[in-house]
C-alpha cells in the first residue's frame, strides 16, 4: 500500500486528435489518452456498514504476520485479517476471518486486536475467538497514507482512457502538439504486559504502554494504557520514505529508504530523536540485539538503489551508530533474531540462516539456503519459526538452528510473484 497511492499518480498523453473546422480561428480539439483515475470511498459509509466476522477462508495474499499466544494472525492487505488457532504448529487451525478495508497492519495488547480501516484505527475484543467484536474507532489517525477530503478516501487509482472535446481559440497562438502530466496529491513484548509479535516488516509496534506506528512520513504514539480505549497523542515528523519499527529495551529502531532511525522512549508518550544511521536509497527492515543491529537493504520497485546487502551496526553508543560490516545478498527481505541465529528472507530466492555471534564472519558461518521457501518475513515464535512469502506461510522446528525441520504450510491458491 505504502507508495502505491502516493506514487500511482501521473497522465500519459496516447494520442492527440485535431479536427479543425471552416473557420480558421477556431478548432475543435479532442484528446484521448489514459490516466490513472483516482477511487474513492466516503469513510462515513465504511463507518456506517455493520462489520461481521466470517468464518475462515483460504489466503489469497499473505501480508503482514503476528503471534499472539496460540493465535496466528495474517493480514489480508486491504481486506482483513486472517486468525488461525497455532497451538500445534505442525497442524494450524483456520478459525475466522475478520474483513477490515483498507487493512495493512495489526497488534494486539492484552486481547485488543489493532488494525487500521484507511484513516481510522481500529479496536477488536478477540478474548473470546468465536465471539470477536469491536469495541472502538479512532477516527482520521492515518490521514498521510490518503487523500481525505469532502470528495472522499482516494483508495486506489485505476487505469482508464478518458477522452475529451473542446474548442480551443487559436488566434493568440501556435498549433502544436503538447503531452502533460497530471498529479493527484495525498496529503516484542514488555514482560509485564500481555504484548503480541510482529515480524521486521511490521509498521505497528507495543511498547511501555504505548501502540507506536508509522506511515510514509512520521511516527504516531497513541496512550494504550487502556488496552480498549487508544488515545491518539501525537505525530512526529521523521522525513520522507519511514517503512518499518522494531521496539527493544526502551528503544525504538525504524527503518526507511534512506537510514535508521533511533528514538529513546523513557518517556513513552514523548519518544525523542537519538540518532540517523544513514545508508544507501533502498527498503530496509531492521532487528537487532544488546550490541548490534541487523538491517537489510534491497532493491525493487520501490526500493531505487541497486544494493542488497545484509549491514550490521555497532549500537554500543546508540548515538553514534557504526557501520561494522556489509554483506551482499540477493534480494533480502526481513529477517528476525534467535539468540546467535539470524534468519533472512530473501524474496524469491529463498530463506537463509546464519550464525552471527562472530558479527564480522557472517558470510562464513551460513548454516542453510532453502532455496525453495520464497520468503517476505520471519517471526522466530516460542514452538516455531514462522515464515511468510507470496506462496503462503510456513512454519519451522528450529530447536536445532542449522537444520530447520518443516512442520506445516498454508498456500496460497494463486501466488504472486515477490
């Protein structure tokens, strides 16, 4: 969703058509050409439709993944959010299926289910699974991600050939062919707290109290001391391109296009800039531990540099980040922590494991390349190691971290291509 609705904007002239009449100071002009033509939805209509819970169904586009207890929860992007009994890893339960347009991220803290719905957030009781309902909205928290105005929620754009009629007076001017363009603007868990898990790529976190997430531009607090009642404090600004948030030890760690971020938040409600870790243009999840940090760099659609490399970054003194070292991978992805073992999408191409307590011998101390397990991102889960990727999700015995033994897999019917 991220940049699509921001960066799917533009005219492309096909083709200019001049009928010129008797008279010679005037023509009659029509242009045919395509455009991608903004959709939209009037939030007051989502808001006013009854939400019900369907019973589970199969998967069509696997998008973020999180662990809560002995629940699987996959999102659906812009659809809904998937939520399967994982009690026994080897053999998932799909129980329910909760439709939210405009659904691209999730947490959950003790038994609430956050989700966004386009600009609004989103609030779900699941402490009885067979029995989920919502208990609140917040409206208009995710205004970045769209344009939100009296003509309504642009949701998408779609390609259309328009073509239109005019007459254009010639006298004060040359006849020439012109093309233009159009633009469409828009404006893991605290041990005292019953948190959920994300994956690298999530764009929700928990922390302290607190639900944390961020768009394109800036990061967003909200007080969930009342885990029904989320209190949308404050945005801070972070510069254009912010892509994903990992918490650890008070700290939170976010990734964009161009660098990592670093914010201390001792105080929860007000988390404040400790340092940039600036790297090339390209997508760029991170994790990290007590003395480094894990970040991924790839290239793709809209990731522009041409890097894929796996960097690590001494975070000893978390207000001068260092480069230690740069590895070059394929296409990585996300990537997640287990003790001295760190597991690494790498899209397409497969799902690497390393061994990384010597952080400057990585490329040496590979334990296995599944090149078959086309991977996105990894939740390393207290029974198994859960892995997402556009054929599905599959899950992982890593008792023994160099040999990952397969347990289950959910596919998707029609897989898409990472």
């Amino acid at each position: 969703m991220k940049n699509f609705l921001n960066r799917s904007l533009g005219l492309l002239v096909v083709s200019v058509i001049m009928l010129l009449s008797s008279c010679q100071d005037e023509a009659m002009t029509t242009e045919t050409y395509r455009a991608m033509v903004p959709v939209y939805l009037q939030m007051s209509d989502i808001r006013a439709r009854q939400m019900v819970v369907e019973p589970g169904k199969e998967l069509e586009n696997p998008g973020k993944i999180y662990l809560y207890g002995d629940l699987l929860l996959i999102n659906e992007p812009l659809k809904g959010i998937h939520i399967l009994d994982n009690s026994n890893p080897a053999a998932p339960v799909n129980l329910n299926f909760i439709p939210i347009e405009g659904n691209v991220d999730l947490a959950v803290n003790d038994n609430m289910l956050y989700a966004d719905n386009y600009v609004d957030l989103l609030v779900f009781d699941i402490s009885n699974i067979r029995a989920i309902k919502q208990v609140e909205r917040v409206e208009n928290v995710f205004n970045h991600l769209y344009s939100n105005s009296e003509t309504g929620v642009i949701i998408t754009f779609k390609d259309t050939v328009i073509t239109s009629t005019s007459i254009r007076d010639f006298r004060a001017e040359n006849i020439f062919l012109t093309s233009s363009s159009l633009g469409f603007s828009s404006n893991f868990s605290d041990a005292s707290r019953s948190y959920g898990q994300g994956g690298s790529m999530a764009r929700f976190t928990l922390m302290s109290g607190h639900l944390y997430a961020v768009d394109d531009y800036s990061l967003r607090v909200f007080d969930v001391e009342e885990p029904a009642s989320p209190q949308h404090l404050k945005n801070i600004e972070l510069g254009w391109g912010i892509e994903t948030i990992f918490p650890f030890q008070g700290n939170l760690f976010i990734g964009s296009t161009t660098g990592m971020h670093i914010y201390e938040a001792s105080t929860p409600s007000d988390p404040t800039r400790l340092a940039v870790f600036e790297h090339a243009q390209a997508c760029d999840p991170v994790v990290v531990n007590e003395d480094y940090a894990f970040v991924t760099l790839r290239s793709g659609n809209t990731c522009w540099n041409g890097v894929n490399q796996l960097q690590v970054v001494d975070i000893e003194n978390l207000r001068q980040p260092k480069l230690v070292k740069a590895y070059d991978m394929l296409n990585p992805h996300g990537l997640a922590l287990a003790g001295d073992y760190l597991y690494l999408a790498e899209g397409q191409h497969g799902l690497k494991s390393f061994k990384v307590s010597d952080v400057n011998q990585i490329d040496q101390n590979q334990l296995e390349f599944l090149t078959q397990m086309k991977s996105v991102d990894i939740i390393p889960g207290p029974k198994s190691l859960i892995v997402i990727g556009p054929d599905g999700v599959c899950q992982f015995d890593y008792s023994t971290p160099s040999r990952l033994k397969p347990l289950s897999c959910i596919n998707v019917k029609n897989p898409v291509v990472v």
